[in-house]
C-alpha cells in the first residue's frame, strides 16, 4: 500500500517572525529525472515549497547542466536549477538500478522527466507501469513539442522553441531587422513555470478525486500560451504581427536613452490620459497642441513626435529622468541590468532575492521564488546537492538494509568513467 504522505515524518522550516510553518507540500515526494532547464527549474519551484525531489542520475547519464561552468565561483547554473533537491545514482538501464527506481515509485506522489518521448518506453517507465505499481503516482512529461502530432518525438532546446512559437517573429528592431532570441533560456523557464503548475494541479486533482493522472507540457505550447492574445488576435483578423522599429510604437509605450547612455521605459495606457502630464515633464507643451493633441492625431506623425522625445531625453541622465516622471506618478521605470537587480531594495524586500548557505555555512545570493504566501511561504533549503550525495539516504528510506545501499552505492560508483 502506498504510503500516504500525511504519515510521512513532518519537515518544517523557518518562517518570518522566527514561527515553524509546514511547508505547503510538505511530505510530497517527486522522483525527478531531468536534466538541463526546462525540467529541473519546474521541481526546483517545487522544491521550494517544500516537496521531496528526489534528482535521478547515472555516472553513465549525468545531468550535463553540472558541466556547465560559468565564472561565477560556484557553478550558478547547476545551483539554480536544483536548488533543495537530493541526488541519487541510479542506472535504469541496469537490473539493480531498475530494481530500486520501481521501490522508490512506490513512495513518489509524481515522477517527472524531460526526456525526448520514446526514451521512457525504452527503458519500461510507462504510466501503466506506474499504475501497476503505485496507482497514486503522477506521471509529469516536459517536452519539446507535445505529446501528440507529427513531431512529437523531435528533439528540441529552448531556442528552438522561440523560434518556432513565434517568439522570436515578434523581437528585434523593425520588420526588416534581424529576428532576435531572448537574452536568457526564456523558452525553458515558461515551459518550467507551466510544468510545476501542472503538476500542482494534478495533485489537487489526485487529492479530491483520488486520481493519478499523466500530465503532458511542452516548451512550444508554452510559447504558444505566452502570446496568448497576440496569436488569437492574428488568427482572428488575419493579419500578421510584425517588428516595430522603435520610431513606430506608441510614444507611451517606448524605451529611450538618456543621456548617460542608460535607458528607461515608459509604460502608460491609454496613450492619451497622462500625455499632457508627460509632455509637461519633458518640457515639450507643444506636443500637447493642434495636430498632436490626441494619439490618433499624433499616430500620424508618430516619427517626429519620438524624433523630439529621443533629443530632449538626452539633455538628462536615466535616473533624473526617471525621478522627474514618478513624481508626477507617472509609468516609467528604469531598464536595470543584473548588478542593479542585485542592489535593488524592492528585490529583497519581496525575497525575490535571498541569501542561501552552502555546506561551509558561507552565505550566496541566489534568486528567490516570486509566489509569496503568507502562512506557508517558500523557502530555498539548501542549495544544489551534490552528485549522488543522497543515495545512501534515499535507499535506506526505501526500505533497503544499510549493507546493500552501500553496496548499490559502490556499484554506481563502479560504473564512473575513468579520469
């Protein structure tokens, strides 16, 4: 009989005011076999709500995001992306191996993989074997293309997902500039923030119907669902969104350069109900006049009205500028780049940036989650584990005797490639 998660030990953790909350899924278990991006930031989320994830590798099948190496000191990437989790080395493709995944599924509320479908089949991990051994499990599929249709079974990589999900047809500067990708893995964190959803989901489904499901996302239907209203609005009117130039979008809905170089976007809808206000600020009334007195007015000479915009912007700096504009409370904020990020108050005051220890005790700033609850909030645990740190651990609560987790440790470590 599966274990129930309330009948599991309970793990709390440090709240604000110095209180001891349950975490809100504490007791979950998720056996995560993932690797890169997309996969491993969605139980990462998880994990900071207190689930149990549980990160599958093989000395044969290593998550590569552990090679990643940025000069960063610490290897970020790895950190980021399977922060709280613990690390257990098994080997599906062997007996032993198998053996323990299948004693361990009877423990897991979800097994999560981002796997090129077929890899799974292959290896006998089918959400009908998962129901014969656990019939409360979840099975969590992030893929690149959806489950069903022609390409299901294409390999994919985030930016190959931008590209294909239109992203990237909507970004660079003009319709005949050059398309442009995201300056980060875009595709891959959407497609993580829908897959963690899903799987929060199914488990809400599980706990009012007692139901186990499959649950299948991909990075390109998540592309799709982030430009939601601009697709929709294509298919509706027939006609195609195209790149605009920065001289041909809104004046109120534009970025500018001051003129210490740095720039600042103004973000104000509908275009006509602070104008007046803005052109005050700028110094420029007679754009508030005759034949710019309103957008659809000014929409026809849009060019020399941002043409005046850019030269007056460089007569101050970006935080003059943005200073003068917010206290008439208008929409403007600065374009910051990741060292203002680190410095911003506002950051850390939400905890959308925290502090986290590593095994020294010695603190690392590190991205914190962006959901905020108030009697159960999320806490990074601990940082990335490392390779196979838990396996022992994992095995001994699966029942096996501390003889024999020993020995399947020394037998995975027996199959590590030679330096």
């Amino acid at each position: 009989m599966r274990e129930s998660r309330h009948d599991r030990p309970a793990r709390h953790h440090p709240a604000a005011g110095g209180r001891h909350v349950a975490a809100t899924l504490e007791g979950y278990r998720i056996l995560d076999l993932t690797i890169w991006q997309q996969g491993t930031y969605a139980t990462a989320m998880l994990a900071d709500m207190g689930a149990d994830v549980i990160k599958i590798e093989s000395y044969s099948n290593p998550d590569p995001g552990r090679g990643l190496r940025i000069p960063d000191g610490r290897q970020a990437y790895f950190h980021s992306l399977n922060r709280g989790k613990r690390s257990i080395l098994l080997d599906l493709k062997n007996e032993a191996g198998q053996e323990a995944f299948w004693r361990l599924v009877k423990t897991a509320d979800v097994f999560h993989n981002n796997m090129r479908y077929g890899v799974m089949e292959r290896l006998g991990v089918t959400f009908e074997k998962l129901q014969e051994v656990n019939p409360g499990c979840i099975l969590s599929n992030a893929s690149g293309w959806g489950h069903l249709g022609p390409d299901a079974y294409d390999g994919a990589m985030d930016t190959l997902a931008q590209a294909r999900g239109g992203f990237m047809s909507v970004t660079g500067e003009g319709e005949d500039g050059m398309p442009q990708m995201a300056g980060f893995p875009q595709a891959d964190h959407v497609g993580a923030l829908v897959s963690g959803y899903s799987i929060v989901l199914a488990l809400l489904h599980r706990e009012r119907t007692g139901e186990a499901q499959e649950v299948n996302t991909s990075l390109y239907g998540s592309q799709i669902n982030i430009q939601s209203f601009n697709i929709t609005a294509s298919m509706w009117s027939g006609e195609r969104r195209t790149r605009l130039h920065h001289n041909e979008r809104p004046p109120t809905w534009n970025h500018y350069q001051a003129g210490d170089g740095k720039w600042f976007m103004i973000g104000a809808l509908p275009p006509d109900k602070w104008w007046a206000e803005f052109c005050d600020v700028m110094g420029l009334p007679e754009l508030c006049e005759g034949e710019f007195a309103t957008h659809a007015l000014r929409s026809k000479r849009n060019r020399e009205v941002i043409r005046r915009m850019d030269e007056v912007f460089l007569t101050r700096t970006r935080d003059e500028w943005v200073a003068a504009f917010q206290a008439r409370n208008l929409l403007v904020q600065p374009i910051m780049d990741y060292d203002e990020i680190a410095a911003d108050p506002q950051a850390w005051a939400n905890d959308y940036l925290v502090k986290v220890p590593d095994e020294t005790g010695k603190e690392w700033p590190m991205v914190g989650s962006p959901v905020n609850l108030s009697k159960s909030p999320a806490q990074i645990r601990r940082q990335a584990p490392e390779f196979g740190e838990h396996t022992e651990s994992v095995l001994l609560e699966a029942g096996y005797s501390r003889t024999r987790s020993r020995a399947s440790v020394r037998r995975a470590r027996s199959g590590a490639p030679k330096a």
